[in-house]
C-alpha cells in the first residue's frame, strides 16, 4: 500500500511491525464494490473479527474467549460497502485509559510526535492512520477513547451522536456513553465512510448558523493551545462571513455547572458503574493478570457510591435537554479536542500528574460524551512541534451537517 509523501520519512519497509499498531494482521476482502471501494481499514481489538479473539487489550481476556463467530456489525457495513479491512489493533488495557500505553502490548508508534504517546484507547487505530498503514479505522469512544488519539496523532477523528451505530459485536463498556468511531487520514476518507456506518447517504443542505466557542475549554487549555486555537477562528471570521461568539456551560445550562462538575458528577459516575457493570464479576472470579496502573484505575470503580448513579443520569438528561433547547438550525459548538499536548511516552507516572492529564481531558471530552453529541476532531496545526485537534460538534443526529460543515470551515486542515 503506498505511502503519502508527507508521511514518507517515517515510513520503513517493516512499518507495519515498527509502528506497533496492530494486534493481529489478517485481510478480509469486501463482499462487493460500493462507496468504499478502494480504501482500507483497521479496527480496534474490541470489535469482533470472523475467526479472531478480540484480547479488549488484556492477554488474559483474549485467552479466556474464544474467536468472534461472526464480524461486529459495523465491521460488516464496511465490507458490504467495498472497504477491505486489514486486521485489528491495539487498545488499552480493557479500554480503560486516555493514554495508550499497553504494559503488554506496547506503545503504538506516534508517528506525527515520535517519543510522545498516540493517546487511547483507541492507540492502534489512530497510530495504523497516522502511519499510513489504513485509509481509516473503527474505534470506540466513551470518555474521549477517539478523539484524545485523532488529536495527538493529527488525524481526523468523529465520535457520533451515541446509539447512531450498531454496537453488535462490540465488547461492552459504557453504553449510556460510549459509541464506535471513526479515525480517518482525511477528511475525504471520513465524509465517505461515516454515511455508510449511519445508514444515512445524504445530508439536507443547511446553513452554518452561529459557532459557539465554549469558554470553559478554553481556560483549561495550554495558553499555547489557546493561542493557536483563537488565531485560527479569528482568520476563520476573516475568511468566511460566520458569527462567532464566546459561550459558557453555565449560560448553556441555564445553572451553576462547569465542564470539570460535569466530568465528575456524571461522565465519571457512568464510567466506572457500566465498567464494572461490563467487567467486575469477571475480573472477581478469574483474577487475571492486569497491570499495577489498571489496577489502580479500577479501584476507583469498586469503592464506587452506586447511590450516585440517580444523579448521574439526571445530569446527563439535563444537558441534553439544554442543548437541544439552546440549539438553533446550523449551530456549532468548537473548543480544543485536548487541552493539552501529547505528553512523552512513560511521562505519566506521578500521581499528580496523571489526575491534572484526566482531570482536564475528560472535562473537555464529556461535554460531547454526557449530551450524547456528535464531535469531530480536525488536525487544526502544532504547538512546539506536536499536533493539535479543534473539535467541531453540532446538535443531535446532525452528523452529516457536522461533517459538512467541517469540510465548509476547516477543508485544507
């Protein structure tokens, strides 16, 4: 498969081994041409392959099941629809991490910041794009597990708005939240695979109404990544006659919340109930071998208050209904996909330093994620060298619009 010439310099004749990405290389052709024919893909090691073990990142979970019978779903819209799909990569340890370094698996290779991690869980999808390897690939999404890596690997990334694609075939996690995406090596690639995984192969033409800047992302950013993100949108207003304007979650919500109140008081609360609604009673009864941060992670989900959930679920609803009513026809909301750079490989190990890289991450991430939006993260440029996502997200069930208007705003991203 040839290489583009901008990822050429990295590229070696042993890049598929070299990059770390995939778990497991086998090829499934396409059942018949159609809209995706001619691009390839990869998908992340919790959505079932016919004949594969998917490992859901731990060694001890892939020997302890036994091959899929059959491809997830999505993975199957894909193939009906051309695409050939290259085999599967890797994920953190039970897709429990923002990172995307796998004590077992390793590190896949960021190629776009060599030294510095890919992000997770989907590590090895985003890695596969950013190497050159696929034209795109699946992944899944619940607290940012698509778009922390779309944005430390500058590549495109689009989390749906939630339940928009099957999860058939896709290990659990966090179903009130999470959802499969998509990483994509452009935007051309991401505009023709996301109608076929939506079923849904044309968009009504709309205007692009006014694009909210939401503050509270903002302010947690890097004051680099701000001064990026803020010179970018300026010339954007510059360029193209769009309204743009500043908005805070609390005018959003009409209430006293923030963006880290949010994270905590529902994103947080969903992930570690349905985590150890999906995984707990195994872990308990096989105790297989996971690594000391898994481990640490997860005691957080066991010494979880479950008289929370109420209020958890509460907020979620709440924020829906306050975007739905705040919305207006061809509104966006933008803000950076992560607030702060791609940190080294094994920089994450004080304790301190790991809560500031969630902490703020997950409060940018869970805005999408509670309100059940749809989100892309487009490569908008680098800071000191290493890439930086802008995320674009729009109303409910107006993928196609998002992608549109992606493609109006930021097309020579």
């Amino acid at each position: 498969m040839p290489f583009s010439p901008a990822m050429a310099k990295y590229m070696t004749p042993d890049t598929f081994t070299d990059s770390g990405a995939f778990v497991t290389r086998q090829t499934f052709a396409p059942y018949t041409e159609g809209p995706l024919s001619g691009l390839t893909f990869a998908v992340k090691d919790n959505i079932d392959l016919k004949g594969l073990t998917c490992s859901y990142g731990s060694p001890a979970w892939g020997a302890a099941h036994p091959p899929a019978s059959h491809h997830a779903l999505c993975v199957e819209q894909l193939l009906s629809a051309g695409a050939t799909c290259l085999g599967s990569t890797v994920s953190d340890e039970f897709t429990y991490s923002l990172q995307g370094e796998n004590p077992f698996f390793g590190t896949p290779l960021n190629p776009k910041a060599p030294g510095h991690i890919p992000g997770g869980s989907s590590s090895g999808s985003a890695s596969a794009v950013a190497c050159g390897l696929v034209d795109f690939a699946l992944g899944t999404d619940c607290a940012g597990s698509v778009r922390v890596p779309a944005s430390f690997c500058g590549v495109w990334g689009m989390r749906p708005t939630a339940q928009r694609i099957s999860a058939a075939g896709v290990l659990p996690s966090v179903p009130s939240v999470s959802t499969v995406g998509v990483l994509a090596n452009s935007l051309d690639s991401l505009s023709r695979v996301m109608p076929v995984l939506l079923s849904s192969p044309d968009a009504q033409p709309q205007a692009i109404g006014t694009l909210y800047v939401l503050e509270d992302a903002m302010t947690l950013a890097d004051p680099a990544i701000q001064a990026l993100l803020r010179e970018q949108l300026q010339a954007l207003q510059h360029r193209l006659p769009i309204n743009i304007q500043p908005l805070t979650f609390a005018q959003l919500v009409k209430g006293d919340w923030d963006l880290k109140a949010c994270n905590e008081q529902a994103l947080r609360l969903l992930q570690s109930a349905e985590t150890g609604n999906a995984i707990g009673h195994w872990l308990n009864v096989f105790q297989p071998q996971c690594s000391p941060g898994f481990q640490a992670a997860f005691a957080n989900v066991q010494q979880l208050d479950r008289s929370r959930i109420n209020l958890a679920l509460q907020h979620c609803e709440q924020l829906f209904a306050a975007v739905r009513a705040f919305t207006g026809p061809g509104d966006l909301f933008c803000f950076p996909t992560v607030p702060l750079l791609p940190p080294g490989k094994g920089q994450l190990q004080d304790p301190q330093a790991i809560m500031d890289f969630y902490d703020r991450c997950m409060a940018v991430s869970c805005f999408a994620g509670v309100a059940r939006l749809p989100e892309i993260s487009i490569p908008l440029g680098q800071v000191e060298g290493l890439p930086v996502g802008l995320s674009l997200v729009a109303g409910h069930y107006q993928d196609l619009f998002l992608l549109a208007a992606a493609r109006a705003l930021f097309a020579a991203a």
